[in-house]
C-alpha cells in the first residue's frame, strides 16, 4: 500500500501500545477531495462499504417498483445485518413474495451476530441458514433484479446480467475503470477502485437530488432508506446503526469488512471514504466517527458517538486500563 497515516492510538495508561495507519479521503459532490490522509490513490476492496452502489442497478432499473419494494426493502439492500429477528423475518417474506426462499439465495449460512437470534438457534439445535447471512438482504435484491432482467439464477457469476450492472454503475459513479475484483464473504465480485473513488461515488450519493435524473433519484431513495432504517443496515448495538441515530436524517454510515467505511452527507453534500490498513473494526469505527465530528454532523459527547471515537479499554476486571483514541493528525489536520 501508499504511504498511510496513524489515525488511531492506543493507550495503556500513559504509553501508547498499538497504532492503527490507514487513509481517508473527504470529497464534495464535485468529486473534489477538499480533506484527505494517506494516500487517495491507494487502490481497496471496499467489501460491504459498496453496498449502496450494488444496490442501484436494483432501483434505477424499475426492478425495485416493479416488485413494490418498500423503504426497508431497499435499506435491507443495502445491509450488512446481524440476523436478528427484524432481519430474516423481512427477507423472508421479501423471498416468499418472489416464490422464493433460502435455497435460492447464493450466500451462505452464517451464524446470526444478533445474541438472541444466535441463542435461540443454539438452544433449539438448529443451523444457521443463508437467510441469516448478514448480506441475505442485498442478495435478495439481486434476485429481485435478475428476475427483472429476465436472467438466471446464477447472479453472482461475474458474467451475469446483474454484476455487469452492477460494475457498470460502479466505474460511473466511482469515475474510473475498476482495476480487478475480489470474492466476497457472501460469493459476490466486490470490485476494486482506488480511495478516492469511493469517495467521490460517496459525494455523488451526498450531492444527489429528488428532482434530478433517474440515477439521483435512485441513489436519494437508497440514501434515504438507510437513514430512515437504521435498524435494519446493521442492528442493536452497531456502529453504523447508532452513528446514524446520534445525527437522525442527517447521516448514511455503513462499514465494510477489513476496516473500511464510508459516510454520506446530504446536507453538506460530502462523501468520507476510509480504510484502516490493519484491517481493525475498533479503529475504522474511531476514525470514522472522529472524521464526522469533525465534519459538524457529529456531537463527540453523545454517548454513540464517544462509545467509538474515545472507548475505554477494561480488563476482566473491569477496570479501566486505558483508552482508544483518535491520532493528533486526525483531530487537527
């Protein structure tokens, strides 16, 4: 990788014991990078960060209304849920509405994070299905899209209508030919660019107007479910669920595996796009809600937004050891 930054330390009472490098880029709808650390032209996997780019081919297409997709539907597309109750019952009844159901998915089954889903399968002896995978929502929007398109079954196959969609909306709203792919967790391409890609494909989703072209009008709808639901893009307990709900209607957060995470801000019509080279959740989630402080949409001293940007560190006994906290780089600039 380029040349990354500290964004993130951590401390054991008065040394620093471990340091997260990563980059970040801050763009406007211009797709003008107006803040940046690291390198922006370091090329990433945004992993579950590009949902939301995934998921248009699904709205601007008519697949979406044709198949009378609610708010939480295209919010569900746009997930990396954690199995919970509120979660597998939707796509579920969104699979049976298709006459379709967990078999069809291409994901595999994965233990539900969500603790009472997990124990209650624990407790009964069951398995995990694909429905309880935390991307069962965006593969069911991809079924919604192929039987749109009148294409087969095999959606995730890079050659499948559905994923040439899908990276043709990506280099467009990313401004640059994809340079490679990889497999994801749940058998999807999740294609490459570099950082500042994201992040202008973030300020495309920030700038985006209800009353412009078919494509704005897609993305506003995606960007819209995801902060009216923000429940359903992660759950209980989640980063992205309650970084959304400390700043209601003023924010889209979703993260990707391997400490990646992106913002979107309609308001100030700005994009964030980092990735935290070590691939640590604890440190994306510092830099991301450091990053949206700084940016004005986030209070520092909301219990949410500390939570993630300034946690303690305890140990078995619960005392307090030391602390995660944002590099002086990140802080100041």
């Amino acid at each position: 990788m380029g040349q990354s930054e500290r964004l993130v330390e951590v401390w054991r009472g008065d040394i620093l014991e471990s340091q997260h490098c990563g980059h970040a880029v801050v763009c406007n709808a211009k797709g003008e990078i107006v803040e940046g650390w690291g390198d922006p032209d370091q090329v990433i996997l945004p992993r579950s960060s590009a949902k939301m780019l995934q998921a248009l081919p699904l709205v601007e297409s008519g697949a979406a209304d044709a198949a009378g997709l609610s708010s939480e539907q295209l919010a569900l597309s746009c997930a990396s849920h954690q199995g919970a109750a509120i979660h597998t019952e939707r796509v579920t009844r969104w699979l049976a509405d298709m006459n379709l159901g967990n078999d069809d998915l291409l994901c595999g089954p994965q233990m539900p994070a969500d603790s009472d889903a997990k124990n209650g399968l624990i407790k009964t002896d069951q398995s995990p299905c694909r429905i309880h995978n935390n991307c069962s929502g965006k593969h069911a929007g991809f079924l919604t899209l192929s039987r749109h398109l009148g294409a087969g079954a095999n959606y995730v196959d890079l050659d499948h209508p559905v994923q040439k969609a899908i990276k043709a909306a990506f280099e467009e709203i990313t401004r640059e030919n994809s340079p490679g792919y990889g497999v994801d967790g749940c058998s999807a391409p999740n294609f490459a660019s570099t950082l500042a890609g994201m992040g202008r494909a973030m300020g495309t989703f920030a700038g985006a107007k209800s009353e412009g072209s078919r494509r704005q009008t897609a993305i506003v709808r995606l960007r819209e479910a995801m902060m009216l639901h923000p429940e359903l893009v992660a759950g209980e307990t989640r980063a992205c669920t309650e970084l959304m709900r400390a700043a209601p209607g003023k924010i889209a957060v979703k993260t990707g595996a391997e400490a990646f995470f992106v913002a979107i801000l309609p308001e100030q019509e700005l994009g964030v796009a980092l990735k935290v080279t070590d691939g640590a959740t604890r440190a994306s989630e510092c830099a991301i809600a450091t990053i949206l402080v700084r940016l004005g949409v986030l209070d520092a001293g909301d219990p949410m937004v500390k939570k993630r940007m300034n946690p303690v560190v305890k140990n078995f006994a619960g005392l307090d050891t030391g602390e995660i906290r944002p590099s002086e780089v990140l802080l100041k600039g």
